[in-house]
C-alpha cells in the first residue's frame, strides 16, 4: 500500500489533500473496514495501550516532535498515538505555545483521520484543534474545506476557505496564504464562478511583505491566468497555465500538486475556445497524472470534462465511456453516512456553540442586573442623601438666618447705645462747664485772694486735695466704683471712635494714653466690668463695624471682604475670618450673602 506523503497534512491544497482520500478509498477499501471510529490508529488494541503507556509521560512538545517524525516516516500508528495524548492534556490554565501544541497536534490527529476514511472522527478533531487554539490556525480551516470539497459541498468549503485565507494573511503565514489563494481559485473554477477569485488576488498581489520566492511566483502565474479567463481573454490564460505547467520551480515549489489542476485549466479553456483536439490532449495528460498521484477528485473532475468535450464533438461513444467512468468512480465511494456523520458533527457542534454563547449572555445579562440593582440602591442612597442634605442645609440656611438677625440686632443696639452715650456725654460735660463756671464765680465773690493758688495746675504742694489722691491711687491699685465708672465711660468713648479703633497695632497702652489714664487701670476696668480682656472688646467694636460695612453695598460693594477687613485693622485674612467666625458664628461671605436675601443691605 502506498502511503500518502508527509505535505497531505499541512501546507498543501486542497486538490490533493482531499483527493488523495478518495484514490485511498478505492484502494484500501477492504483495509478500511477493520478500522472502527473509536480505534483510528490501530488495529490491535493491545498494541495501542502499549503505545499509550510508552509514551504518555513524555513531555508535549518532544511528543509532538515525534509524531511528526513518525508522521514522516509513515507510521501512522504511533504518530496518531503522540498527537492524540498531546491534544488531551489540553487545559483552559495552559500558556499560549502550549493550546498552540494541542491544537496543531488535534489538526495532524484529524489528518491521519481524514486518510484512513474516517470524515467524521477527522472533522471532529479540526473543530476541536480550532476551539483550543488561543489563534485560529490555518490548517484546520483548510483541512475542513478540503473534506466538505471532497463531498462536493462547495459553499460550505468556499466559506472556510475564505476564513483561512483571512486567518493567513492577518498573521503573516506567507505559505500557507499562498496555498489558500490557490485552493479559493480552484474551487471558483469548479463552481465556473472564476470572478468571485478577483477580491483575493487583489489583496495578495498587492503585499509588499510577501517573499517572491517560487512559490509565489507561481501562484502570480495562475493568478494572472484566472484573472485573463474573467476578462474573457482565453489565449493569454493559456500562456500563463502553460508557462506555470513548464516552470520548474514553481512546480517543485508545490511538489507538482498544482500542476495538474493547471491541466485542467487549459483544457475547459479549449473547451471554451471550441478546440476540441487540444482540449482532450491536455485531459489526457491530466489524467494520466491523477492516476499517477492517486487524486480521485481531480480524476472524476477530468472525466466530467471528457464527457463534456466528446458530447460537444458529437461523439456520443466516447461521450457514454466518460460518463461511465466517472460514475464507477463516484459509485466506489461509499461515503454517504459519513458525511450524514459529519452534518451531524457540525450541527450538536453549533448548537453547543450557541449555548455557550447563550450562558454567556446570561451571565451578562445577570451581571448586568446586579450591577443595575447596585447603582439603583447606589443611586437611591445618593437621593437619600441628596433630601438629607438639602433639609439639613435648609436647616442651616434658617439657622445662619436666624444668627446674622441677632447680629444685626446687635449692630444696631450698639449703634442706640453708641448715641446715647454720646448725647449723655454732651449732656454731662455741659453740665459740669455750667457747674465749674458757678463756683468759679462764687470763689471770686468770697475770696478773691484764692484765686492765685487755685489757678495753680496740678501743684501737689500747694492742693492737699490733690495730694492726697494722688498718693492713695499709687498705694491702692484697686479702683473705687465710681472711678471705674469714670473710667469705663472714657473707654466708651474712645473706642465709639471708628477712627481710633481702625488703626493698625492698636493697643492697650494706646488706649490708656488717648484717655489719659493708667494701662493698669484700663485692664482692670475692662476685665471687671466687660469679663473680656482688650482684645476681645477691640475684636468686637471692628467686626461691628465690619459687618455694617458689607451691607453697606452702596459704598463699599466693589470692595472685597479682605479689603475691607483690612481698612479696619486686620492685618491676616486668616485672622480676620476666624475672628469674624468667632463673634458672629457665620464666615464674611454667608453673612453679606443673607444681607443680599433679607434685603438688609444699605442701598442708598
């Protein structure tokens, strides 16, 4: 028995690939029925759990490595035994190199398959070895065309030409891109449908990455061909088929697969040409080589060409000895419930497809929903707080209201005091000039004479009095109440001067210079009489004054807060709005604000 060489698994077109499985049918028929779907490598299962138990401890990548080195040889047996151990240990946990290792030796597993007639195992092998590679690879893509072509369902074979064809040009497999070109052409020949060719010549001859080895040159050979048969141009076809035929390279390139296909070629453009001589020379030649590379299809392909050819020539004989042969060939291969097999194969394997992906838009759906039941609860506690936030800064609002009418209150009470004191001031010192005067006037009445001594200023010598209470503040620092009385009306007074208190540096020993009096003594009568030491009290008199300034919009409404705090004394912006925090209980800027909405600002 001939066995089928090592290229029928990887890089090779489909032409070949699937017809050497049919030349194999015919002639291991016999052989084929010892062979089960579920013992693909072997016939003696004793031999086959020796293989198993020899080689499962190998590591993957050196196992795969000998299978292929069987695979060369011709030992199918132990190479379906490596490839197959290789692509069970798949796990979704592997890196990248290592599913690329299952999937390829799944792919070479479904080749050994596809050669010992057993479509269905093989199809299942390339649909595994395309689910467990992170990349589709391009030979099971093509393997699977090559099978639906050898059951002459060439839609299906066209559609996973195509994703080959894509799959090799986005990763840059320069050979295996070229062998897809050439199996699309082919199938687009067969199907007399050659301008459906166009999109991927073009695509392929326009790479500039692509070596332009003998390969490819061969390829631009039957490219161009197709290309003169769409523009109806049947002798320039020729000469390109014939100069792809006589081209040594590129026949060698591709180890003669395509040369017979190029045959073809020729001789259905003869037909079309009506030279019909021509036509059956190049047939003949086909045939001969089919036969002698053992290609079934290509032969049956050969014979429907024939048949065609003699029906065109009228000679009816030769028309009857074709077709019969191309039927005793077709009706050789029984292959009807393996490919019922295989339908099924893609079927259950598209309907577990789709229930994957309907699990996994459950589960989007379902995470979906929890994440919208998330951001609904999220959304409503934001709401939540949002209400809380609004009542609690309505709260505050009132709360701040209520805080800058006090103040104002307080404003304006100072103000009334600050005029009361004013006008009772005026008052007393009217009445204390009226008095002065009368008993200056009685003095001189009675005694004339003690004008001279009375008129002396401050003379402690000669003003006993005077003496005496001079002495008895410098011995008792205590002030009596009416001194302190005396004294906190001066304090009054000076500091209702707005002058006086917005002066930089202020201090208490300012203070007791301007009233003519001791700082002791000032302290003491603020701290007894106020609970609050200096400071505080100027604090207080400059907020007041600050706050009528920021709602007196009229005159100071393009001034800002830090200006005006400023022009009042405050040397630090910081200072100033913690103090203003402090006395009002609001910053400047939410007092002046409630100013605005009460309306209580000075307008004119």
């Amino acid at each position: 028995m001939k066995m089928p060489r090592i290229k029928t698994l990887q890089n090779v077109p489909i032409p070949d690939l699937a017809h050497i499985c049919r030349v194999l049918c015919l002639i291991l028929l016999a052989v084929a029925a010892l062979f089960s779907e579920k013992a693909l490598a072997a016939n003696d299962p004793a031999q086959m759990s020796r293989l198993y138990q020899q080689y499962m401890n190998e590591p993957s990548k050196q196992l795969y490595q000998r299978g292929n080195d069987f695979l060369q040889k011709g030992r199918l047996d132990e190479a379906m035994v490596c490839f197959t151990i290789v692509g069970n240990r798949y796990d979704v946990g592997m890196t990248k190199d290592e599913k690329r290792i299952c999937a390829y030796a799944l792919n070479n597993a479904g080749g050994i398959a596809q050669l010992r007639f057993s479509f269905s195992s093989a199809f299942g092998y390339f649909q595994k070895a395309m689910e467990v590679a992170d990349e589709p690879i391009y030979q099971s893509y093509n393997n699977i065309a090559g099978i639906y072509l050898f059951f002459n369902d060439y839609g299906t074979a066209k559609r996973y030409l195509n994703q080959a064809f894509d799959i090799s040009m986005k990763q840059k497999d320069w050979g295996s891109l070229t062998n897809s070109l050439q199996n699309i052409m082919y199938l687009n020949w067969c199907l007399d449908s050659v301008a459906e060719s166009k999109n991927c010549i073009d695509r392929y001859m326009q790479l500039k990455t692509i070596p332009h080895d003998s390969l490819y040159l061969g390829a631009v050979m039957l490219s161009k061909g197709m290309m003169a048969l769409m523009k109806g141009r049947n002798a320039e076809a020729i000469d390109y088929f014939r100069q792809y035929i006589e081209n040594k390279d590129a026949k060698m390139a591709v180890k003669n697969v395509d040369a017979n296909s190029a045959h073809l070629y020729i001789a259905s453009t003869y037909i079309r040409m009506r030279e019909y001589d021509h036509a059956l020379r190049f047939l003949k030649q086909a045939e001969q080589e089919a036969q002698r590379e053992e290609i079934t299809d290509l032969l049956i392909k050969v014979y429907q060409y024939q048949e065609k050819c003699y029906r065109l020539m009228g000679d009816r004989q030769q028309e009857h000895q074709a077709k019969y042969k191309q039927m005793s060939l077709k009706d050789s291969i029984n292959t009807a419930d393996e490919f019922g097999k295989i339908k099924n194969i893609e079927f259950f394997h598209e309907v577990d497809k789709y229930e994957k992906q309907v699990v996994k838009l459950n589960e989007e759906k379902n995470a979906r929903s929890v994440i919208a039941i998330v951001c609904g609860i999220g959304l409503l506690a934001v709401a939540c707080l949002l209400i809380f936030a609004v009542r609690q800064n309505r709260k505050l609002w009132e709360s701040n209201k209520d805080l800058y009418r006090k103040n104002d209150e307080l404003v304006r009470q100072a103000d009334i005091e600050k005029e009361l004191r004013t006008s009772f001031s005026k008052r007393v010192k009217a009445y204390e000039e009226e008095i002065t005067s009368l008993k200056q006037t009685a003095d001189q009445t009675t005694n004339p004479q003690n004008n001279q001594t009375d008129n002396l200023p401050n003379d402690q010598a000669t003003n006993p009095q005077t003496t005496k209470r001079t002495t008895s503040q410098t011995t008792n620092p205590r002030l009596s109440d009416d001194q302190r009385a005396s004294l906190l009306e001066k304090i009054y007074q000076q500091m209702d001067d707005v002058s006086f208190i917005c002066q930089q540096d202020l201090t208490i020993e300012r203070l007791a210079h301007a009233i003519g009096s001791n700082e002791k003594y000032v302290s003491q009568a603020i701290n007894e009489s106020m609970n609050k030491n200096f400071n505080t009290l100027l604090n207080e008199y400059r907020i007041r004054e600050i706050c009528k300034r920021l709602t007196d919009f009229q005159h100071y409404g393009n001034m800002t807060n830090e200006t005006i705090a400023e022009g009042v004394g405050f040397k630090s912006r910081s200072h100033f709005i913690r103090t203003f925090k402090m006395v009002t209980g609001l910053t400047p800027s939410q007092y002046q604000k409630i100013a605005k909405s009460e309306g209580s600002g000075t307008e004119s």
